[in-house]
C-alpha cells in the first residue's frame, strides 16, 4: 500500500519529486511519472506476454519457423549511416543534456524536440555508432558471405512486437487523443503532438493492437493465438499505467464529487472516494478548472477514476489469467478481453471527463462509443469461436 499512501498528500509529476517525499533524497531526473509507468507497463505486459506465447508454442499451437539469413558479409553502406545517423541524434542530444541538464529536467519534451543540441556531439555520435557497426560485422566476416537456417521461436519475437506496439501504440494514441479534442490541438498542434500526456488507450488499443497482429501475420504466426496470448497482458499493461495517470495527476481524473464518503469505505483512506489532485503534473486547480467547465463543485474533489481502473484491470487480468489454461477455444480469450475492456471503461465513463458527440440523438463519449463496440464485438466473437474451434486448432493437435 505504499504507492497509495504516500500519494494522498501530494502529486508526483517526475520520479525527482516520488524520490524527494519518499526517501528524502533531490536528484534532479528528466523522467516524468506518467511515463514512467507506461515504459514499466510495457515492461509487465511483455513479461506475461512472452509466458503465455510460450505455453502455446508447447501445446503446438505456435510454431517455429526456419528464416534465410545471410552471413559473414561486410557492413552495407546502408547499415553505416543508419546506424551513423541515429549515433548522431543521440550525441546531438546527449552532449547538450550534459551541459544544460537544468533545461532537459525543467521540461523533457520541450527539450527532446527542440532544434537545440551540439553539433560536435553529433559527429562524435555517429563515428562512434558507424565504426561500432563496422566492428560487429568484421567479426563475423567470412571470406565467402553464405546463406543459414535460422530457426526462429514465436516468443522471440515478442520483443520486437512490444517495440511495434509502443510505437505503434503512442501515435495512435495521440491521433485518437487529438480527434477527441480537436480545439486543443488546433489552438497549439506541436504542444499536443509531443506533450507526454493526452493519450487515448482506445487509439494505442486498436492502432497498436493491429499492428502487432500484422507483424505476427507476416512472420508466420496465427494471428488469433497470438491475441489470445497478449490479452492477459494488456490488460495489466494497462493497470499499471493507470497507476502512472494516479500519482502524476494527468488530466484522467473524473467528474467533480462532493459526495461524503459512505460508510462501507470508512475504513480505506479519502482520496480513494474523493481527491483534488494537488501539485498535479497539469498544474490545473480542479475546482477553477471545473468551474470553467460550467460544472459545480464545493470541494474541488474529483473521482479518482485512475485509481478505480487500475484495480479493475487488475481484477479483470487475475480473471483472465486463471482462465488462460480452461479455454480451449482460439479467439474466446480475446473476446473475453474485449467484452470486460468495453464493460470497465463504458461504465467508468459515466464519472469521468471527456467530450461528447452528438450523432442522430444520442450523446456519448468517444470512449464509449468504442467501448459498446468493443463489448458486443466480444460477445459475437465468444459465441462464434466457440463454435468455430476446430477451424482455428492445427490438425496436429485435433488429432
């Protein structure tokens, strides 16, 4: 309970100030709360995704597959300034961090995509990272470059699809974010395009989701064993995340509550029921800020909607998780994923913030919009996998 104590007397926006309150130490760090835990979240979901791509790899259900590859040749042009490219950014970067560390820790973003860096350290960047390359190559070199059987696991691969899912996952999530707030990001497109907050989960859901299961698709995985797999795994991905939006104070508070704490609760601690989010990575007063908003609110207390979601996703991961060797049937695990996914978030939209649209009468969030969809999507999808089982299983683990 320890995260939960120290963050009902303030917010955390950078691991610098989690650091100061907790252990009474002040190192000046560039690395905002929010992400992370995001960075941590990917890191949790990879962990379970890997475990349950290799369960399906023993039961036969995933396979390993042999690639051509070529070895012993020299480093490519290509390769070299690649590599000498990226080696650039990073000592055009890093150099000016090391002499103007107070800018980067003042404001990271601002910082990582500004046109401020040192051009020396840039050279000096990709001389090292092109001559590193070169060095890797030399000593693999063969006098007559061949061709190689490489056999590649399924669950090896869950590396690369964790990066594809980041990437993939962040600049969905900042479409889907942007859409929902089209003012805000026409009144300043660069701000809302490199700020670490604004993301929607539904945008990184469906954008990162898609783009993994067509990386699997193309290196010869089935794709709906390999979303079985990873819905467990988002799920707490998401969780602890959530965790990251609770201690930074992100903007994913909820609507204003006044409400007394009930009874039933008497023995958890306030914020828990109601929290104002002081000292908030967004520096906004809630009670101004809902005030603005046209909404009434004496205390300036928020529901605590992060806090509530991370329990939830939590619950709904420990469900999945102890269901995971029960469920025969390919794509039920998925649609079970979706059909909790749509349920948590459509409910929890009820005391939340967010814009609503207005199409033929009805009036609903983005967010729940998607969520219905995605409830009903894994409601047909249970009830069609489960009758089409045999279609999705290999012949070799029918028989």
């Amino acid at each position: 309970m320890l995260i939960f104590e120290f963050q009902t007397r303030k917010m955390y926006p950078t691991l610098s100030d989690m650091l100061r309150d907790l252990l009474g130490i002040d190192i000046p760090l560039p690395f905002p709360t929010f992400g992370f835990f995001v960075a941590i979240g990917f890191i949790v979901a990879a962990y379970f995704f890997t475990e349950e791509m290799k369960r399906k790899e023993a039961n036969k259900l995933l396979f390993s597959r042999l690639v051509d590859v070529k070895i012993g040749e020299k480093a490519s042009t290509w390769e070299l300034v690649s590599n000498g490219f990226f080696g650039f950014l990073v000592g055009f970067k890093f150099i000016e961090a090391v002499f103007n560390y107070g800018a980067l820790v003042e404001n990271p973003q601002e910082f990582l995509f500004s046109g401020r860096g040192n051009f020396i350290g840039g050279l000096l960047g990709a001389g090292l990272f092109a001559w590193m390359k070169f060095r890797e190559k030399d000593k693999e070199k063969l006098e007559t470059p061949k061709m190689v059987k490489q056999n590649v696991r399924p669950h090896e691969l869950v590396g690369n699809m964790t990066m594809v899912a980041a990437i993939a996952g962040i600049l969905g999530s900042k479409i889907f974010h942007n859409l929902e707030n089209w003012s805000e990001f026409a009144a300043d497109p660069i701000a809302a395009l490199v700020s670490f907050s604004g993301l929607s989960i539904y945008g990184g859901l469906i954008i990162g989701g898609g783009a993994v299961l067509y990386y699997a698709t193309k290196n010869g995985l089935r794709w709906i064993h390999v979303a079985d797999a990873c819905a467990p795994a988002l799920m707490v991905g998401y969780g602890v995340g959530r965790i990251g939006c609770q201690l930074s104070g992100d903007g994913d508070w909820g609507m204003p509550n006044d409400a007394i704490k009930p009874d039933w609760m008497s023995f958890l601690p306030d914020w828990m029921w109601a929290f104002d989010y002081p000292n908030n990575v967004l520096n906004i007063d809630l009670q101004k800020d809902f005030h603005n908003m046209g909404l009434e609110s004496l205390t300036g207390n928020a529901w605590p909607t992060p806090f509530y979601e991370t329990v939830m996703a939590f619950i709904i991961f420990g469900i999945l998780w102890s269901l995971r060797k029960r469920i025969s049937a390919p794509g039920v695990m998925f649609s079970l994923y979706l059909a909790f996914n749509g349920l948590e978030r459509f409910f929890i939209e009820k005391i939340r913030i967010n814009p609503d649209y207005h199409f033929l009468g009805i009036e609903a969030t983005q967010a729940e919009i998607i969520a219905v969809v995605l409830f009903f999507c894994g409601i047909a999808g249970m009830v069609f996998f489960s009758q089409k089982k045999n279609k999705f299983i290999p012949k070799a683990v029918e028989g």
